[in-house]
C-alpha cells in the first residue's frame, strides 16, 4: 500500500476541550479513537493517575471529534479530544469551547492507498475512507487531498466510523485511499503526566498499546510507541503558531474568524500550573 504521511501544524492538533461549567462525578472524559494520540489519557487511566491526584475519571468513547462536541454541549462529558478546525469552528456558532492540552501538535495521519496510486493526484474520481464528517480523518483527508489540487467534487468521501475499519476496506478493496493513524497505518505498513509516563516508560506504554489499542503484533507495538514517544507534547500546551494557522485557513470560508484570536479558544492556565509545579520540583 502506498503511504502519504501528512505532517502540517495547520492541522496537526488532537486537542482536549472542556467546558468548566459542567462538573460531573465522575469525570467523564471522551476518547475519539483508536490511535496512539490519546496515550497520555489512557496511560493516566491504566497506571492510576487520575486516582493519585483525587479524581474520579469515566473513560467513554465516542467516535469522531463532531459527535464529541455535541456530547460535550449536551452535558454528557466532560472534556474530548479533537482537532483544532473543529473547536474554532464550534466557537465560531457559539459553543464557548476551551482548549485546555495539547496532545499533539503535528499531524499523525497517514494518507494511504492501493499501491498503484503514485500519487495523491492520482486519487481523483476514487473512494476515500474516513472517520465521520466533521472528525480529524475528514480534515486531514481535506489538507491532503487540497494540497495536491483535488477539490471536494473530485472524489468521494465514505464514512466508515472508526480508524481499524477504514484499514479493513482499503485490504478489502472497498476503497482506493483511506486516512489512518498509528497503530492501524503501521498494520497496513505490513496504529499530562500519563504523556511523561508514555515517554520514559516504555514496558508500561506498551502494555497500554496492547491492552487498549489492541495490537498483539510487536513489531507494530515498536511501531506504535517509537511514532508517539515523538508526537506527544510535553508538557501539553496547545500551539498558539498552530491556532493561528487554522484561524487564518478558515478565515476564507468563515467570515467570523477574521475576528477571532488564537487566545479566544485556549486555556493554558492549568497546564502552566502544573508546568510550574513540575519546575520546581
């Protein structure tokens, strides 16, 4: 199969958001999908993180960063990860979303294909796989499928609900192209302080990749780790550069980003505490 590797900072941003306003006990944080991006949340989770430093936490998945924040406006979470296109956008209708972590700020995705396709121009009139409309797959495959001069009527966008499934339609041959992340691109290669563990504990990283993203194979969980022990911020703050960029790009479709500031949809103060306290320590 044919890999395109996407590394842009306009896009490169799984970002957690919350809403303040809404307490709940237990916290109930949304993980989007299966993908190494998230490592830092699951590894907080599976070495008892949250519970160390008193919090309740309720991992739920629902997939795709547009289904997120409407749970998030509905009350029934708490905090989701998701790119930042998606949370200017929400704010731009009104949502009053924050960003309060960066989880990473440089695209993990891969744009992959069946081996006859040289290039990505050369996926026009095909079936491309993604997540849902409205998630991280649909804005990469945008950027990616853009920056080779495709405009959205030369090609067909297929749902497929989550990251393995898009794998399992491009081997099928369902689909000509699909965008995946780690551990799932590296299968089809042959997919706060949880980041810092994740980082400079390897045995424990990889019993999270094999427990919670599903990966026997150990060569891919090598895989796996190596990508993320790369992508994953620390400490976690969201790219201002990065904001800027979305708002600027999104500013030719919605008026109302002109106006808009990066510091308008970030709340760094939690992590600059926690940054300080790790300091001084």
């Amino acid at each position: 199969m044919k890999k395109w590797q996407i590394n842009s900072v306009l896009l490169g941003m799984s970002l957690f958001l919350a809403v303040p306003a809404l307490a709940q006990n237990p916290v109930r944080i949304n993980w989007t999908a299966v993908t190494g991006a998230q490592s830092g949340m699951f590894m907080a989770h599976q070495e008892g993180l949250f519970k160390k430093n008193g919090v309740d936490v309720e991992l739920i998945h629902i997939p795709s960063s547009s289904r997120g924040i409407q749970a998030i406006l509905a009350g029934e979470i708490s905090f989701s990860f998701m790119d930042g296109v998606n949370a200017a956008q929400a704010n731009l209708k009104g949502a009053n979303l924050a960003l309060v972590a960066g989880a990473t700020n440089r695209q993990v995705f891969s744009l992959m294909g069946k081996p006859e396709f040289k290039r990505i121009a050369d996926l026009k009139g095909k079936k491309i796989g993604i997540t849902r409309v409205g998630s991280s797959t649909h804005t990469s495959a945008l950027f990616a499928l853009a920056s080779a001069g495709l405009r959205t009527n030369d090609y067909q966008l297929l749902p497929l609900l989550e990251v393995p499934n898009i794998y399992t339609a491009l081997a099928a041959g369902q689909i000509d192209a699909g965008v995946m992340s780690p551990p799932t691109n590296a299968r089809a290669k042959r997919s706060a302080e949880g980041v810092q563990l994740f980082k400079n504990n390897k045995p424990a990283a990889l019993k999270m990749i094999r427990k919670q993203l599903k990966v026997s194979d150990p060569e891919i969980q090598e895989d796996t780790y190596s990508q993320f022990r790369e992508y994953l911020e620390y400490p976690p703050y969201v790219s201002r550069k990065g904001m800027e960029a979305v708002l600027a790009e999104l500013a030719d479709k919605e008026p109302g980003a002109k106006n808009m500031k990066s510091e308008d949809l970030m709340d760094m103060r939690f992590v600059a505490e926690l940054d300080k306290k790790a300091g001084g320590k």
